[in-house]
C-alpha cells in the first residue's frame, strides 16, 4: 500500500441472523489531504464489540444503521502521525473508531487523547475501554452495587462480563458468581479472575447448578447475555435487585418475534425489582477518572484479563463473527499497526 | 347475627386462570373478647383488588399466598367500636384489612387512624388508598415524572390509572394518553378526567390508533395491565423513559409459561429504559402528606374519581371477579356497615 493509502473494512449487506465473514470486504482508499482542524491516526489495534452487530441489520438501535457499502467503525487505538488540530499533536496516542488502518478524524465524536498509565496500547480498547467502563458503570451507576451484596454475572469470561465481577468483589460484594461456556472458561473465573463460583452453560447440569448457586438469590444480575439469562434469573432475584442489560449476544442476531420472550414479569412487583439497560457513552465525562483507577489495579494485578491478539486487518471479519459462537476467550483486539 | 358474631369471606380453594365467586364463601364467626392491646372496628366499606389475586394461587407473591379456609384480607374502612389499645379510641376512623364485617387489630401492620379530610369515607379504599397512593409514588419516586414529558397510562379508567393520568397532568406532564377498554370509559377519561386523548383497546383499529398516539413516544409508561401492553410500549419509548410496573391484572390469571413474553427488550440498551416493579406500602411513610395533598385535589376539583359501589359483604366475590373481565369502571367499593 502506498503512502497515502488505507485499508478498512466496509458492509456487504445488511445481515439477518449470524454475521458470516463474507457479509465483509477490504477496500483500499486514498488518505485526503487533512483539511484544517484535522489529524491522521494510523490505528495500532482495533477491536471487535459484539454491541457493533445491533447495527448491521436495517433496523434503528443505540446508534442508526450502517448501509452497505458503508465502512464499520468499531473502536480502535493508534498514534497521530499528522495534524492540522491544536488538540492532537503527531505522536499522541488516542483512542478512536474505524475498523481501518487509519483514521481521519476532526477531533469530535470519539476522539480521545490517551494519558500514559503504563498500561499495554491493547488496554485502551479492551478492560480501560468500552468492556471495561461498561463494567465500571454498569456496577456503580445503574446497579448501585453495595457491600454485602450477591451478584450475578453472565458472559462472565467476556471482557465485560470479567471485568464486573472482579471490580464487583473489591467494592465489597458477598459472593460473585459467574456463568461461562467451557470448563476452561470456568476454571479461569474461580482461579484466575477470583469469583466465587462458575456455572459452565454447556454442562448437562447447568440447571441444577444454578439453581444451587442461585440459594440465597441474587441482589444484582449483570447480564451481557439476553432474554434466556434474565428470564432464568428474574424468580432468584432478591428484594430491590437490579437487573444491569448490559449486552444481548444471544439475542443480537435473531428478529424480535423469535427473541425468547421474559415471563417471570410477575416478579418486578413481587420483589421490585428494577430493570436498566446502559450504553456507557452516557458516562463519557467519567471515563479519565475511572481509567486512571482501574490501570492502577490492573498494575497491582488486583484486577486479571485476557487478551485473543488476531494479526492483520483481514482477520477481523472472522474474529467478529466467532463472537457470536462462544469461540471467544478474552476481548478480542486485532493488531494492524 | 348476634352481637358478638362477624362475618368475613374466606378463600374456598386455591385459583387456577380466572377467579370464581364460589371460590369464595362468607362465615360467620364468634369476634373474641379483645385481648390487652386490641380493638374491634366495624368495617364500613371493604375494597376489591386485583393485586389481591396474586395471593390466591399457591405460589409466592409480593405476600404470601393465602391457605384454603384462611380469610382474606383486602383493604377496609371502618370505626373503632371497642378498644384495649390506647392509641385507638371508641369512634376513631381507621384503615385496616380485612374482607369482613368486623377487624380486630393490635394496632400493628397496616392499621391507620384517619385524619378528619373532610372526603366521604368510602376514599379511604380508593382515591386516598392503595390505588391513589399507588398513582401518586409510582409517578413521583419510581418514574421520576419530570414536567413536559409524555406519559402513557394503561387501564386508565381504573382507580390507579385515572389518578395517575390526572396526577401526571397536574404535575406537569405534556401530554397524557390513556388506554381503556370501551367509548364509555374514554369519553369519561378525556371529558372528565382530562386525558389529553384515550385509546380503546376493544376498537377494531386500536393498534393504528396506538401508533398514532404514540408519534413523539413516550417517557414515562405507567402500566396496570401487564406484558402485552408493555410490549406493545418498548419500541415506543423516548430515550431514557420509565416503566412503572404498577399491575398486571391480564397476567394474574395466567400460568408464567403462557404469559406473553417481553420481546422488545433490545430497547432497553437502544433506549436505555429503566423498568421498576412498584408495592406501594414501601412508601408508607409518606402517606399521610400525599393524602392531605391529594384531598385538597379532590375537594377543589382538580382531581376526579369514579366509584362504583355494591352494597353487602356478599357481593364481593362477583364484584372482585369482575375486576378481570373489563367490566369495572371506577373503584369497587362494598359497603358493609
């Protein structure tokens, strides 16, 4: 590739059901020349959200729907290596969007300079990005997690799912239990990341253990899941638990009528239970602080994570579509720089 | 009956579906000599409920469920005709529970002497009772009701919904839509009650006027019917809207498994709803000061009501099964003394 060529990934086709690698493509464009208030970024890695997926069918979600032909813009992090903005000065490390080698980017939107923690660039857009403020937030803003409390975590080896139920235990929370794909996922839960218990979903007792883990009930559900884990949790909750709808991979890729439907409604009233979903750029203004926070206790290893690295641009189509399969462990950031 | 004898209505067999007034049967019992600490009032109106339903199948509830033989307790208003308790004098006007001629209480649980308001007493189970208390904390601590939102109210000709579409109007609210069943109950709710405009789910084109209605969606649904309707209101909710769960009176009757399921839940991330089960005597704190308020309403003619009143104990159980068919129109008020 030239100089002033970039690489990035555009939409075939709108998708219905589960994303396929081939509902992508690669084009290569010209870099424009920057116009003024403008900077180039050349993208060091870039990540795959299972959140992007509610985009890429026709109907209208958090953010509108991309068109074919359109290039996607998940998150990324990179170096500026061109600027015509005040703000951003080549060098500065910043986290962005575009599944792209480059981004042209007039410092608005997501554009947000990088302070140096110390911690590896990955990070940025992994446990002290969107995965990890959403765990941060989701646990203090919309759970208003307290002491002595039960939670629960789907998704739990996720990045969010992770995340949640690590901070979770050091703001003081009873017991932390975890449901995960895999005994591999679970050991990792219980003997790396500290929850109290792991629920494996694929074993052919998963019933009864979550039932069992499931005495006492829960004061908090996080769920990155959908429809199927809440509804399952909703006659377990406990007085004024909060129910945090983090994420719906399970739900993402199936039209409405086939969504499974929640029917223990009965239960907000018995128990007043309380219901919130979260996107986390609503809690924009508290991201510096609560990065700064946690990369301190990434430093100290109070808090564990996993990384799958996939290398080149290519790999991310099939990188995406894996997390819909439970194939993945770990965020999954794709390395293009 | 002599003297010394009451009656009350106990609960036949458990219910499965739909409620039957031979599910019920009055007995006449002995009232005992009272105990220190007691007091015998003489009921004057008792209430029907549906949230009473929710504790006439064997499964737990917001209370637990009643035993075949056991006597039920729906809300009553009465006078102290006899006491042991020196916080309740001879004459004094009070709020107990009980389906019954006569209560004898020890002052404990949820018995209320009543302020002299100047309202005719039958309120005290209605507009000044659970339904106006429900209305009142619904929209003020669970919705957060902020002026120039829009509100959806569901079974808006019932005691809970007319007062809480009044309250929201009288609160600030933009606009205020109702949905009742029949021309009747929506001329009543925009002629008297001061519904801005009232949808008739029995009409044949209820679902466009439902669409019409909801162009600008809403912020607050205050819902007393149950999932279908809240179904119905998801893909219709402002960013950032409120779901009062306050009643599911079409889903009491239902087993979980045939309850319609909440399919829409991609809008609470898209639309970041927030959805909160309501029991009102959680707020009973601030009874006294809402009622006082709520009286003024009433008395200036801000606030309107319907009853509908049924004269002896035993026409309670086909006035409470007629509560689940649509046939009620206003609050169910049975006058016993």
């Amino acid at each position: 590739m030239s100089p002033r060529e970039m690489e990035r990934i555009v939409l075939v086709r709108h998708i219905d059901g589960a994303p396929s690698p081939d509902d992508f493509r690669i084009e290569r464009v010209a870099i424009p020349e920057l116009a003024d208030g403008q900077f180039l970024a050349r993208n060091q890695f870039v990540s795959c959200d299972p959140g992007t997926r509610s985009r890429l069918s026709p109907g209208a979600s958090y953010a509108p729907p991309l068109q074919p032909g359109a290039p996607v813009d998940g998150f990324s992090v990179g170096e500026v290596i061109e600027s015509r903005n005040e703000h951003f000065a080549v060098g500065d490390k910043v986290a962005l969007t575009g599944w792209a080698t480059h981004v042209v980017s007039n410092g608005r939107g997501y554009a947000v300079k990088l302070p140096d923690l110390g911690v590896p660039e990955s990070l940025w857009i992994g446990i002290l990005g969107v995965p990890g403020m959403t765990a941060w937030f989701g646990l203090k803003r919309v759970a208003q997690l307290q002491a002595g409390e039960r939670v629960l975590v789907t998704s739990a080896a996720g990045p969010v799912g992770a995340t949640a139920g690590q901070l979770a235990k050091l703001w003081g929370a009873s017991e932390v239990v975890g449901i995960a794909g895999g005994p591999e996922k679970c050991q990792w839960l219980t003997q790396v990341a500290g929850f109290d218990r792991a629920i494996d979903y694929k074993a052919p007792d998963f019933e009864g253990q979550f039932a069992a883990a499931a005495e006492g009930g829960y004061d908090v559900m996080f769920d990155n899941v959908g429809n199927a884990m809440i509804d399952r949790a909703l006659p377990v909750m406990k007085m004024r638990g909060r129910i945090v709808v983090s994420g719906q991979v399970a739900d993402y890729n199936t039209p409405v009528d086939k969504v499974p439907g929640l029917k223990h409604t009965a239960q907000f009233i018995a128990r007043r239970l309380r219901m919130e979903g979260l996107v986390v750029f609503d809690d924009l203004p508290g991201f510096s602080a609560a990065q700064a926070e946690l990369a301190t206790m990434i430093g100290d290893g109070r808090v564990r994570y996993r990384e799958e690295i996939f290398e080149g641009l290519a790999s991310l189509p099939a990188a995406f579509c894996g997390l819909f399969t439970g194939a993945s462990f770990g965020r999954r950031v794709i390395r293009v720089g």
